[in-house]
C-alpha cells in the first residue's frame, strides 16, 4: 500500500532574525535624543512643552484613529511617538500649542492613516504636515522672527536665511565647527550637527536604516554645493556650510530613509537620495525657499515607485 505525505509550504521568509517594529521606532528615538537634548539646553521649558504636546498629541490621534476604524491599538509600537518627535525636531520652540496640535493631526490623520496606516504612506507624514503648514502659516516657521527674543552667546541668526539674503560673506562666523556644536539657531532638534550625525551613525550600524540614501543625498549635497560655490564663491556658500545647516542632517537619516516612503532596491536607492540632494541644493540656491530638504522629500517621495521599477534581472532562462 502506498504511502502518502502531505507537504505544508508557506510564503518567505521562513526565518525571523527577532528584530520588529517598535524595536526600530524606538531605536530611532534614541538616535534622535542627543540632538533633541541640545535643542531643549539652548530654547528651554518651550522646547520641552512643543516636544511634549507634539508626541503626546500625536499618540492621541492615533489611539483615536485606532478606535475610530476599529483597528488593534498600536500606540504602543513607537510609530506615533516617533513622528511626533520628528515633528518637534524640525519646529521652533515658540511655536503655538494650537500649531502643534494642527501639525500633529495633520501629520497623523492626513499623511499617515488616511493612507491606511503604517507602511501604507506614499509619502512622510511629518513633511506632508510641515509643508501644508508652511504654506499655510509661514510666518510661525521663519527662525529669525520666531526667535528673535532669545539671547545666545553666538550669532543668534539662521544660517540659511542669512545666506539666501545676503550672500556668503554673511555666515562667516558659521564655520563647520560651530555648527556641528550647534551655534546656530533653527528647529529644537536641528541645530546639533554633531548630535544628529552621531544618531544617523548608529542607525546605519544597527541596520535601522540604509546607508545607500543618506550617502548619497550627503554627497549629492556636497558635490551639487561644490559646482555653485566654485562658478560664484561671493555668491554661493560652500559645500559644508549646507551639509550642517537647516534640515540636512535630519532629511539624510530621519525623512528620506522612511520605510513605506522610500526605495528597497540598491541603484533606486541611491538615485533617490542623490536626486534628493541635487533638488535640496537647487530649491537653496536659485529657489524660493530657504531649505529645500522638505520639498526634494516630497517629490523624491512621489517618483519613489517609479525608481523601486529598476530592479536586477531575475536569475534563471527564459524558455
């Protein structure tokens, strides 16, 4: 009598490595803390309460967008807590509570859930909500105006802005050094150059994120940066002056490298980044904004399923 097995066969991958989800959220609130801290040091009791409100109100929507579609509740894996971080980082410590709160359901409600939830996001959502809210409101994200009551023991000027006005001769005082201290004044959590490459450092070493996308934009920065300072040097600021200046750092290691957001695949993922860079430089140079970063995510953001199209050739003949 012939005997028969019954095979189960399942879907990849067939082996955990026991890395999730929260453990990569959380992984990068610690990589942002440094800078964060440093941001809290230099703006004070405001900072702490726009940090506060940011992710506590962020928790909420989501805790109130879980119940509202009847999902599992998933305050808990560091998603929520995460973005609202992200949010505070790139604000002023003088910002509204009632912009905070605007920002966070924008953020949450806009560019994360109506998208279906995490992974689902075409898009950051913490630049969707940014960038709605500076148009909306631009004058609550104008550094030099938002800050000017504040009294520093270094030029208490925003880089960017200065340089877009005035040209280079203006952020003399802001050489590599003071900047990667932080003597420069912008968002609670971007001003700490040092901070902030230290967190990206640690997110690459732990695999949090790909090292492919930060790279590249840092070094389509920089070479893009290097062509307009050597064709007009009284006119365009040096390559490392962008580099440790506004939303740089943060774009390379906490927007761009967005899972749901950004490309899986090596080239795409370096042709991401790169673009990234060259439009960032762009907008800075011969745009309209200041900071460019949030506006090269976007749209890098909107070509991502485009780019993840290039992939390797598949193994095996074609019969």
């Amino acid at each position: 009598m012939r005997s028969e097995k019954m095979f189960i066969v399942s879907h990849a991958p067939f082996w955990h490595n026991g890395s999730n989800v929260a453990e990569r959220h959380y992984g990068m609130l610690l990589a942002a803390m440094p800078a964060v801290a440093l941001g809290i040091v230099q703006y004070g009791l405001p900072a702490v309460a726009v940090v506060a409100m940011s992710i506590s109100t962020a928790i909420f929507w989501e805790w109130l967008m879980n119940r509202v579609t009847k999902r599992t509740i998933t305050v808990t894996d560091g998603n929520a807590a995460l973005l609202g971080l992200l949010f505070a980082m790139l604000i002023p410590a003088t910002t509204p509570w009632w912009v905070v709160i605007t920002g966070t359901f924008v953020m949450m409600i806009l560019g994360k859930h109506i998208f279906g939830g995490i992974g689902g996001n075409p898009f950051h959502p913490v630049v969707v909500s940014l960038m709605i809210l500076t148009v909306s409101w631009g004058a609550f994200f104008d550094f030099n105006g938002a800050l000017v009551n504040y009294s520093f023991s270094f030029n208490a000027l925003y880089p960017l802005g200065l340089a877009k006005n005035f040209g280079t001769a203006a952020v003399a005082d802001f050489t590599p050094g003071n900047l990667l201290l932080g003597r420069q004044i912008g968002g609670i959590g971007t001003t700490f150059g040092l901070g902030l490459i230290g967190g990206g450092a640690y997110l690459m070493a732990k695999r949090y994120i790909r090292w492919e996308i930060a790279v590249s934009f840092l070094s389509a920065i920089f070479l893009t940066a290097l062509i307009f300072h050597l064709a007009a040097p009284d006119q365009y600021a040096g390559p490392m002056f962008h580099l440790l200046t506004g939303y740089t750092l943060v774009g390379a290691f906490f927007l761009l490298p967005e899972d749901s957001s950004s490309p899986v695949n090596f080239l795409p993922m370096l042709i991401y980044g790169a673009g990234a860079g060259v439009m960032t430089m762009l907008i800075r140079n011969i745009g309209n904004y200041h900071d460019g970063v949030l506006l090269a995510v976007l749209l890098m953001n909107l070509v991502n399923p485009l780019l993840d199209k290039i992939r390797p050739k598949a193994l095996g003949k074609v019969a």
